[in-house]
C-alpha cells in the first residue's frame, strides 16, 4: 500500500504549546498512595515520594499535570491536605467511596511536581465549593503575603508563592455522577464569579471552563454555548474529555476511534467562536483537552471501585495492550493536528490508574505500552505542525466513514531544522511505503525510525516481563523507500538540506 505526504515549511497548522503533553494526577484508586507517594518504600525520598516512580515521570519530560481530581476534587475541601500531616482529618471520599487520609495534599504535589520537573494545573472544587473557596486557594497558592491564606502557606515552610498560572474551575459540572451536579445555567453562573475571584486575587492566573464530559452527553453544545455566555469574558479554555475501548474486539474500528476525537475538538471550536461572534469579542477561546486515553479494560465492569471505604484500594488498574498503544498514539496525533486551538491537554492518568506507569505497593514499577509513544511526542514533538495533504487508503468503520489507514503528523522544528513525523498504520494486515516531499527546494535525509511494533495485539507489559513491547530502532538506509509494518507506531526523523 503506498501512501503519500505533500507538504511545505510554508505552511503551518500552528505552533505546538508544550502544555499539549501534560498529564493528570487525581485522588483515585493508588495513584497518589502507593503510586507517587509511598513512605517507607525502599526508593522514598524524604518526603515520601518514589524516586523509581519520578525516574520514570521525569523521562516523559511532562510540561503540567492537573491535580487533585477529577471526580474527588467536587468533594475535596484543600484546608485538608495543607500543613502538619499529624494534624489532617481522614474523611469519607464520596467520588470512589474510599477513606481519604489527606497525607497527600496541595503542599506535597506543588514539592512533587518541583522534583518531577513539571509545573502544576490545579482544580477547584465547584461541587461543594463556593467561589470564595477558590478564591482562597489562589490566595494561598499565589499571594505574596500579609493575608491569612498567604501567611498560613509561609507557616507551613513555603515562604515564596507557588505561582500556580493554570486553574480549573471544576470538573466534568453536567454529569450526574458529579457531586453536586449542576445544570449548564448553574455551573456557567458559579463558574463566572469564582473566576472573577480568582482573577482578583491574581490578574496572572489562566482559567478552564468545563466543557462537557464528552461527546455523547444529551446537552453537549447548547452546554458549551450556555457556559460560554456566562463565562467568556473570564475563561481562557474549555475542556474536552473523552475515552476509548474496545468494546466490540474489533481493532480496526477501535484504531478509527481517533476519527471521532477529531470530529469532538472541531466541534467545540465552533462553537467556541460561535460565542466570540455573539459577543463580538477580539478574544480567541482556546481547548484543554485534560482527560483522554484508552480505558476499558475494568470500565466494562458495572462498578469498579471494589469494596467500599478502603484507604487507597486498586481501582481503574487497566493493563494496556500493543492494541491500546497505537490507539494512543492516534490519540496524539489528533491533538498535536489541531495545535492551532489545542494548547493543553493531559493524558489520564499518570500512575497506576489508567496510566502508561505501574507500581507493586512496597515493590516495583515499570512503564506500560502506552507509555512509548508519548514519551516520544513529548520528547520530540517540538516546533510547528505542518498543514500536511496526505494521499492513502481508507476504510470505513459501523461509527466512522473514511478512516485513513495512514494516521500521521508532520513537525518541523526550525531550530534543529529536522521534521519528525509521527505516523500510525492503522492497516492490520499491509505494509504501508511511504514517500514524503517536503517543499520544492529542499530534500529530507533520515536520520532515525523508531518502531513499536509486536505480531500479538493483546499482547502487555508486567512487572515479570517490562519489555514485552518496547520500541525498536530501525535501520536506516539511504534513499530507500519507508516501509511502514502492519499495526505499528513510528516516529520518523529527517534532516532538512
């Protein structure tokens, strides 16, 4: 199957925000207990984080990773997990049904993110929060000092602001399992006013507005319109969530469901400028597509969050398979294909919880399949996307027309004056041989192709056996044709002439 890329450094799609690479952390299943933060694990560091576990954040070189929640945060009160921790109160946690200690609170992820090399987007609770408690959490967070929220901070050992520039103003408002869920009216009038606070207390500060929890939600738009309307003024972003499974165990439809996700961010960007024109604003609102991965493998279950009021149970523990990396991949691909409205996003989660790193509590960690193709976006996807057209096969899914079965994307970093292309065959069964030309007067030599590719689909990594599926680093051959295997991911690395 030949496949063809045509594109010009002339033309650009936009310029890659590195936020576009970040990840999510929430107080859920082991993903703060017993993943980041293990006192008395024999890697713990002083503050009782993994360093085994940080080694591996650090190499996937994430620019933000939102916190605490998610579901928890529309419960969560931050005065809990602030100063002595033999002073914090354990609390029923309604989101997951767990008993939250609070050992791991806004102090300890602002000090972990500092060691992850990776700054903070935090969420306020809009749930059960009232726009003064978000407003006291920017005062803590970020006031110089002099007010009781600022000194308090001081007293609990940070003399300096934390400087938190990316805040949430709730999570996922219109969905019933929401504590305190809210109509679109309610939440774009709490989300106005709690916004104007935060704003007040720190004029530096950007704001998401929730969107809607996905695309198949009854009110999704007139949603997104109606909080638009109350909020425009006040926002920077809204949020886009969504995940995929392989519901049917049928991975040709499963690799198309990316199609979809595309379908999603140009929807909500219409409508987004929809609001501009009504209010004939100057401003562009931009999206922050903080939650996405592949999750399924424990969400076919009815009720995964195991037995009731335990202290940081399993919960949400997918085991990913070649299959889901690849869907990853295409994931990616669609984000980084609209950089020009995508500025942030944040593969969910990080640790443990559907997450590209896994921990043994009191034992070992080890990345799983989907780790691979983020780390390398994150780690080579710098510069502008190119508006590249692309000439190839497609096929066509029960959900979805016309799925390429070339998924690509074209980066061309000016400051190294190389072009990486993150290209998935979404072909079961066919190599797929790529030509590319890149403008008229400029030629491309490659100079890496890295591979992630395995004959089994279901095949994952585990603790026994980290490096069932790992990337391969392929030959590179001087003017020979790019030939791409069945089902895999690459990143293709060019010099420019």
């Amino acid at each position: 199957m030949l496949a063809k890329i045509k594109l010009s450094r002339d033309y650009a799609i936009g310029e890659v925000d590195r936020r576009i690479y970040g990840a999510f952390l929430e107080h859920l299943g082991r993903a703060v207990y017993g993943g980041v933060y293990e006192p008395g694990h024999e890697s713990a560091d002083s503050d009782g984080f993994r360093e085994d576990v940080l080694a591996l954040v650090r190499q996937l070189n994430m620019p933000i990773v939102r916190y605490p929640g998610g579901n928890f945060v529309s419960g969560y009160r931050f005065q809990d997990g602030i100063g002595p921790k033999e002073l914090r109160p354990q609390r029923a946690e309604l989101a997951w049904r767990t008993i939250e200690t609070n050992q791991f609170g806004i102090d300890d992820f602002y000090k972990w993110a500092k060691k992850a090399d990776t700054d903070v987007m935090l969420a306020v609770n809009l749930g059960t929060g009232t726009p003064q408690d978000a407003g006291d959490l920017v005062e803590y967070c970020n006031f110089e000092g002099g007010t009781y929220y600022s000194d308090l901070r001081k007293k609990h050992g940070f003399a300096e602001p934390f400087h938190v520039k990316t805040w949430c103003l709730g999570n996922e408002m219109d969905g019933n399992w929401q504590i305190c869920t809210k109509t679109a009216e309610e939440y774009g009038r709490i989300a106005c006013e709690s916004a104007k606070i935060m704003k007040w207390v720190d004029p530096t500060i950007e704001l998401v507005a929730c969107g809607s929890s996905g695309l198949g939600m009854p009110t999704f738009g007139n949603w997104e319109r109606i909080v638009l309307e109350h909020t425009y003024e006040y926002v920077d972003y809204i949020s886009l969530h969504t995940y995929y499974g392989d519901y049917d165990n049928d991975p040709a439809a499963f690799l198309g469901r990316s199609v979809q996700m595309e379908q999603f961010i140009k929807s909500v960007a219409v409508v987004c400028d929809y609001v501009k024109a009504v209010k004939r604003s100057d401003k562009t609102l931009y999206l922050s597509f903080d939650e996405w991965n592949v999750w399924y493998h424990k969400g076919i279950r009815e009720d995964d969050r195991g037995e009731p009021w335990q202290i940081a149970p399993a919960q949400l523990e997918d085991n990913y398979t070649f299959l889901d990396a690849l869907v990853v991949g295409c994931m990616l691909n669609a984000l980084l294909r609209n950089a020009d409205r995508v500025k942030m996003a944040c593969l969910a989660q990080l640790v443990n919880v559907i997450a590209p790193i896994m921990t043994e509590t009191g034992g070992r960690v080890f990345a799983q399949t989907i780790f691979y193709p983020y780390f390398y976006a994150s780690n080579y996807g710098k510069g502008k996307v190119l508006d590249a057209i692309v000439d190839c096969g497609s096929y066509d899914t029960k959900d979805v027309k016309g799925v390429p079965y070339l998924d690509s994307v074209c980066i061309l970093n000016e400051e190294d004056d190389t072009l990486v292309v993150f290209a998935v065959n979404r072909s079961l069964d066919s190599d797929v041989t790529l030509s590319l030309q890149f403008s008229e007067q400029e030629s491309l030599t490659l100079i890496e192709h890295a591979e992630l590719c395995h004959a089994d689909l279901n095949i994952t990594n585990t603790a026994d056996c980290p490096d069932a599926v790992v990337p391969v680093q392929k030959a590179v051959l001087a003017d020979s044709d790019i030939s791409l295997a069945p089902h895999s991911w690459n990143m293709l690395r060019f010099s420019l002439k």
